[in-house]
C-alpha cells in the first residue's frame, strides 16, 4: 500500500518535471491574463500553449472535443461555464491541497473547479441623468426607468444572475421580472462593456453589469467616462458576486502541471496583481478591495450558494421562452 | 441564331465511349465524396438537434422570436439584394457600356469592397457615425459589403454578349432601355442572378456586422444560442430555419436561370458595340460609380489610416507580419482545396446536370448559407476525433473549403459550359485522351473564370472569423482574429493597422479579379467551334 503511494507520487514528480509545455483554453482575454502566464512561464520554463476566445463558446468546443479535447487547464470568466464542463464529467476533482486558501463558497461542492477571481453584479448608471437610484432589480421595470436600462442576455454574469433569481423567488417570477422589463422598453447588448459603452454616448442610463467595466472601458477610451457603478441595497440579489474559475481536464496528462499554475493564480501575490492590474476582487480572506469599492463582505451581496446557479439550464429556456434569446 | 453542334449528333466511336466512361466513373465517386464532405454541417446538425425532444423543437421553431427573427432575416436579405440588383447592374452596365475617363481602371473601386471585411466596414462607419446602428445601418453595410459579386457577374455576362445583336436592334429602332431590356438583360439574367445568390446568401450568413449593428437575424440566433447557452440543440433547430429559407433562395436562383437565354452562349466574334457617349449616361454612371466608391472604399480607407496613424499603442510589428503570413497562406490553401474539390463536379456539372450533380451542386451551395460557427462545430466534432490532424493549419483551410465551395463550384461550372460541347467531342474523336482535352482545350477556355472562383474563396477567406477561432491551431493569429480580438469599437485603434494590412493584402488579388488590363481578354479568340447553347 504504502509502496503504492510512493510510486504514485514518483510518477506525478516525474511528470512535474519532464513536462514541457501545456494548452490552456482561456475565456479571460489575453489582454489581462497573458502577463500573469508569462511570470508563471518565466518562473516554471513550461511553456504555455493558450487558445484565447469566449468562455462560452470555448467550453461548447471543449464540450464538443469530449474526451479528445486538447486542453490540459479551461481557465473560464465565469462559473456557468466551468459548471457545464464538470457536468459533462470533463474535469478531475482537484485535490484538497490546490487553492487552498481559496474560501469553500468560491469552490465548486466537488472540488472540479475553483474561483480565481470575484466580480460583483452592480449597476452602472450616468450620474446625471439618473436621480432616483433603484434599490432593488425589480425596481427596473418602474416607468421612471423606462427605455433607459441595458442589458446583456447572452452574457454569462448576467445569467447567473438570472438563475440566482429563479432559485429564490421561482421562475413565475423571473418570468415576469424579465417581462417588465421588455415592456419597459429595455436595451439589449452584446457584451457588459457595450452597455458601459452606451451609457456614456448617452444612449441607455442605466445598466446591468459586472463592477470592473467602467474602469475596462475608461481604459479602452484612454479617458474618464460619465459613467459610476452603484450598488443595489443590502442583500439585493442584484448584488450577487461572481467568480473567473479554473478547472483541469480529465483527459490531461499534465494534471500536476496545471494544478501548479492554479495554485500560482491563487497565491496571494497573483490575487493582489489581480486587484491592482484588471480591478477584480481576490478571492482570499481579508485581501483589499479594487480601488473605491467595499471588500466583499460589505458588497450587500445576497447568501445564496453559487454552486446552485451552475445549472443554467433553467435560465437559458427562461431567456428563450420571453425572446431575449 | 444559334446552331446545334454537328458533333451532339453524330455518335462518337465506341472505344472512346469505353474509355469515356472509365473517365465518367472517376468523375462521379469524385463528386459523391465531395458530396459528403460538404454533408458533414448537415448531419451534424440533425445529430444535435435530434438530442431535443420533438415537441420542443416544435415550439422553438414556431415560437414569436424565432419568426420575428426569419422576418428581420428575410427583410434584410430582400432589401440588400434589390439595392444590389439596381445599383450593381447599373455599375456594371456603366462600365460595359459607357465611355467614361479611365474607364477600365474604374472596375478596381467597384470590386474592391469584395476585400474588406463586413465587420470592418462597420467598425469604420460606426467611427464615423457614432449613432450608426440597426436595420438600415446593416442593410447598407450588407449591401456595399456584397454589391460586388453582382458587378462581377453582370460583367461577365455583359462581357459574353455579341456586340453586333445590340447594333443590330438599335438599327431597328429601338432605344437604349428598350434595347437593354430586350437584347441584353435577358442574356445577362442567369450571370445577375447568381451573383444575387452569393449576395443573398453572405447577407445570411454574415454575423460581423449584424452583431456590431444590433440587428439580430438567424445567424445572430444561432451564434448567440451557441455563446450563451450550452444548449446546442436549439441551435441546431433554429439552423435549419436557415437552411430552408438558403433553400428556398436556390430554387428562385434555379428557375432564373431555367428562364434566361443562351447564357452560356459562346461569343463567336470579338465585335464589340461603340461605347455609348451620351451625356446624361455618363454624368449618371459617374455620379453612381463616385457615391460608390466613397462610401464603400474612400470612407473607410480615410477613416483605417488615420486609425493608423493615430494609434497610440506601438505596434507590434513581429505579430503583425505573423498574422499577415498565416492568413495569406491559410487562405491560399484553403483556396487550393476548394479549387481540387470542385473540379470533378464543376466538369460533370458543365458536361451536362444530372439529377445526382444538381443535388450535389444544390448542397454545396446552401451550404454555403450556413453560419461558420456551425461548420465549425461540426469539424471541431469530427476533427478531435483526428488526432493530430485536429487544430492544424490544414483542418482550418479544409473547413475554409467547405464553407467557400459553392463559389468555387459556380464559377467553375458556368466557365466550363462555355467550352462548346462540339470542341470536347471532336477532341476526343481525333483521339485525345480525356486528360489532354482537358488539358488542351478546355483549360485555356474555363481558366480564367475558375480563377476567379478560386480567389473569391482566398478572399472570403482571409476574412473568416468564427470558424477560424475554433480550428485554428493554438496560439495561432490570423488579421481576422486579431482585428476580432480587440473587441470593442473603442480599441478600434489597435485593431486598425491589421484591418489595413488585411484590406491592402486583399487588395491585390482583387485587382487580379477586375483585370482592367484585360478587358476585352477573351477565352473567345481562340473560338474553334461554333457556338453552342447548353441545354
């Protein structure tokens, strides 16, 4: 027995150590992550392979790959869809010793992917035009909101969101959530930065998104936009914090390798790069917030298990059924 | 007018027939693999979509948004194609038959569009325009983005008419309209409307600029579908909307071309009819071929260069030449594949359609409506299954083909049906092998139509994105995905120099395709038989 378990951890050494290069598909674009993959390559000499493109669609290809998927590491933005991989059964459980340190709600129940990364649901809004500030979602389908709110259906925060919804308040709800919504007249985009986007030209006033796009699109502009994030009341489901996540391939024979490299965006001087660099929450206990936010635990976020909002089976058919997909 | 080739009727003698038919053999299990090939987004389709129940995929197909969403489709694809028709023959006819200063380097602007990327045209008009957006934003971008393909065609069609029957009407009273609707539109109407067809089914199929310009139509369901959901089979079912609606396209493509003259009539003589010198055409075709060009390639050349200069971000210039070099070599295989793929087909379809041919022809082509992201999906199924010949640069040209085929195939048939029968025939009773009479009588005939097939194909694509973001190999970067990569209208700027070296890299080829050196280049001098009229 104990022969056994020596030999087992001989040979994952021994992988550790011959391999030279490893495929990562990354959903997070290569603008915010490339420069943490090259102190990580610069650091082990392992080269890393990554195949950027949209967490979706990346996990459709890796969901159509199947066992044949060349991925060792599926790096996602997103938790929605780590949970469809893990459900297809194409991730190894990771063991207790990986992201430790990482808190047990940003982890899924079976250990197949964890949280690198938080992100809080808020709104974004143009100071000038919007005075009444909405404290709960549901106040969004009142008229003094009407043809001012964007949303983006098809991103995937936004539909976690969505099934957060579902979970606690049923789909009649939602349904009819979503309902008021069209009624109100709501703008729909592409992406949460489209909607930062067009509330700075002035087009919508308001608009579902994740926290950090204003700073993304302020950025991208190269200056300052008429454009703050707020937060809905206290437990407010429209506060709900997300997370970027990391899951390892079954089929990958570099098991160890990977495990390393999520260890590597977990540690806390990759947490703290992180907040500083693409204004993201870290995920460790008592670690600082993104310039001018609360930490996590004073968000307001609502109690509710992430791991519940996996499925987004549910929410998807929901979307479909009203049209917004 | 026409005369029957001598040699359809006189039998040819038996051993050839033998050897003939050998040849045929070849040809036909050539074209059944080709067939299946072109299968393959198909059936992988009716896999997925068969994993729904059935009365789900009932109430997806007859839910409100996805008929709002054939609507807005249909409606686009009506709009951009009648824009086409009215303006790209007008150009064409402009260019054929009008004087005009520096008339033949004219043809240059009006196919350049074909080089820029609908989603680039987009990203500069929105530049320009910043409340640029919606349906008739996407109707003229779809519209200035595809108007080429139907210049290209009239002009072939124009090209191909004896210039003596418009003299020969005039002479007998009629005027220029009446001359043009009864002499030559019927002669051009199976070149106008497969051009048409192309156009339509770009419009189907382009998700660049309807996506940017929130105009949702089947594509953008079925890209969407893909990208929100991890529900491929409602995906799947909505594709066969669009397959049907690309379906109904290609039976009115069909009955055109049933109706239309002699289109593959061989001009017999050079004779050209006098270029038509009256003020008010010229003025009118000048005024139509400057608007033209300014919205479609001065704009947004202006607008690519001062991104150019403007950017702030130091470009990188390694990354740039490796983009540009594996574009133009992915693309150029892909090209290749496409022209080996099309050419068992092409022959048989010229020798005369068959059921088992038009079929074939027909799948290849609303294949070609197909979104790439499904082409894409269906080679990522398959191809992992390949092993190492999953992620490389030739699976990529290899889809590349596929979506691309039916252009190739169209150009290919309708130029080898311009070989008059008569020729092949007596080529072959005087004893050449079928090898030879390809080579020596039918190449020099049908090769300048079938390259222009095959650089459309290397054209469309360099700019190809959704099916190149799946295929490609690891860390792999073409223009197209690296102008992609950028993302957002806002990073237009860093995006800029690979959407300029794109549209100049393009540029040459599509040179190449308007050949204003050659004009009058005709696969007709050599004119051996007679003319021939293909039934």
């Amino acid at each position: 027995m104990l022969g056994l378990v020596t030999s087992c951890s001989t040979s994952t050494n021994e992988q550790a150590t011959n391999v030279t290069e490893m495929t990562i598909y990354s959903g997070r674009s290569e603008e915010f992550i490339a420069p943490f993959f090259a102190d990580w390559q610069a650091a082990t000499g392992i080269k890393l392979n990554v195949r950027y493109g949209d967490s979706a669609e990346l996990s459709a290809q890796i969901l159509e790959e199947g066992s044949n998927s060349p991925a060792d590491l599926f790096l996602s933005q997103d938790a929605g869809s780590l949970g469809a991989i893990s459900q297809a059964g194409l991730f190894t459980t990771l063991p207790s010793d990986v992201a430790a340190d990482i808190p047990a709600a940003y982890v899924a129940a079976n250990r197949e992917w964890v949280g690198i990364t938080g992100r809080a649901r808020v709104f974004a809004y143009a100071p000038v035009r919007v005075k009444t500030l909405p404290a709960s979602v549901t106040d969004l389908t009142k008229s003094i909101y009407k043809n001012q709110i964007g949303i983006a259906p098809t991103n995937a925060s936004f539909q976690a969101f969505l099934a957060a919804l579902i979970e606690n308040k049923g789909s009649g709800f939602a349904k009819t959530w979503l309902e008021g919504l069209q009624a109100n007249g709501v703008k729909i985009y592409l992406k949460n930065s489209a909607i930062v986007e067009a509330i700075d030209k002035g087009e919508i006033s308001l608009g579902l998104v994740n926290h950090y796009y204003i700073w993304e699109v302020s950025e991208s502009l190269g200056r300052a936009i008429n454009v703050k994030n707020g937060f809905f009341a206290p437990s407010d489901l429209g506060n709900l914090i997300n997370v970027s996540g990391a899951g390892v391939l079954q089929t990958s024979a570099k098991q160890k390798t990977a495990q390393d490299l999520i260890n590597y965006l977990t540690s806390p001087a990759a947490q703290q790069k992180f907040v500083t660099d693409t204004h993201e929450y870290s995920l460790l206990d008592g670690a600082l917030p993104p310039t001018d936010l609360p930490t996590l635990d004073k968000i307001g976020a609502p109690s509710l298990d992430l791991k519940n909002l996996s499925n987004i089976k549910a929410t998807q058919d929901l979307l479909i059924q009203v049209g917004l997909l | 007018m026409l005369t029957t080739s001598p040699a359809r009727i006189a039998e040819p003698p038996s051993s050839h027939t033998q050897s003939q038919r050998g040849w045929r053999a070849v040809l036909l299990t050539s074209v059944g693999a080709v067939a299946g090939i072109s299968m393959i987004p198909f059936v992988y389709l009716l896999v997925r979509a068969s994993d729904k129940p059935f009365d789900e995929i009932v109430q997806l197909l007859l839910r409100q948004k996805t008929l709002e969403v054939l609507a807005t489709t249909a409606t686009l694809v009506i709009c951009v194609v009648a824009i086409n028709l009215v303006l790209g023959i007008a150009i064409a006819s402009g260019l054929h038959f009008v004087h005009l200063p520096f008339r033949r380097l004219l043809v240059i602007p009006m196919v350049l569009p074909l080089a820029i990327p609908s989603y680039v045209f987009t990203y500069t008009w929105v530049a320009l325009i910043p409340s640029f957006s919606g349906f008739a934003a996407a109707v003229f971008i779809l519209s200035i983005s595809t108007i080429p393909y139907i210049i290209l065609a009239t002009l072939a069609g124009l090209r191909s008419i004896d210039g003596s029957q418009i003299e020969v009407a005039r002479s007998l009273g009629l005027n220029l309209p009446q001359t043009f609707l009864r002499v030559v539109f019927p002669q051009i109407r199976g070149h106008v409307s497969a051009g048409a067809l192309l156009a339509g089914l770009y419009t189907m199929s382009d998700f660049g600029a309807v996506s940017l310009l929130n105009v949702e139509t089947l594509t953008v369901s079925i890209q969407n579908m893909y990208r929100a959901s991890y529900d491929r089979s409602a995906a799947a079912v909505i594709s066969f909307v669009l397959i049907a609606f690309s379906i109904l396209f290609v039976l009115a493509d069909e009955s055109i071309k049933g109706k239309s003259t002699q289109s593959q009539l061989l001009k017999s003589t050079s004779f050209k009819s006098p270029l038509i010198r009256k003020k008010y055409l010229r003025f009118g075709t000048t005024s139509i071929i400057t608007a033209f060009a300014l919205v479609a390639v001065i704009l947004p050349f202006y607008v690519l260069l001062t991104r150019f200069f403007s950017n702030p971000v130091a470009i990188d210039w390694t990354s740039l030449a490796t983009a540009t070099i594996s574009t133009v070599s992915v693309a150029a295989l892909g090209a290749i594949i496409a022209l080996v793929l099309s050419a068992p087909l092409g022959l048989l379809l010229s020798a005369g359609a068959s059921r088992f041919t038009t079929v074939t022809n027909k799948i290849v082509v609303i294949a070609h409506a197909l979104p790439g992201v499904v082409v894409g999906l269906a080679l990522v199924s398959i191809g992992s299954k390949l092993g190492a010949l999953y992620q490389t640069t030739f699976l990529l040209a290899f889809a590349y083909a596929i979506l691309f085929l039916a252009k190739s195939v169209t150009s290919m048939s309708s130029s080898l049906a311009r070989v008059p029968d008569g020729v092949k025939d007596v080529a072959a009773t005087l004893g050449m092998n079928p090898w030879a009479v390809v080579k020596k009588v039918i190449a020099p005939i049908a090769a300048p139509g079938i390259g222009i097939g095959t650089i459309l194909v290397f054209l469309t694509a360099m700019k190809e994105l959704p099916a190149t973001l799946m295929l490609r190999p690891t860390g792999f970067e073409t223009l197209a995905t690296q102008i992609w990569s950028s993302g957002s209208i806002n990073r237009f700027n860093e995006a800029a120099p690979y959407a300029l070296i794109l549209v100049l890299v393009a540029a040459i080829p599509t040179f190449l395709i308007s050949r204003p050196d050659k004009e009058d280049h005709s696969y007709l001098q050599e004119s051996t038989g007679g003319p021939s009229e293909r039934t």
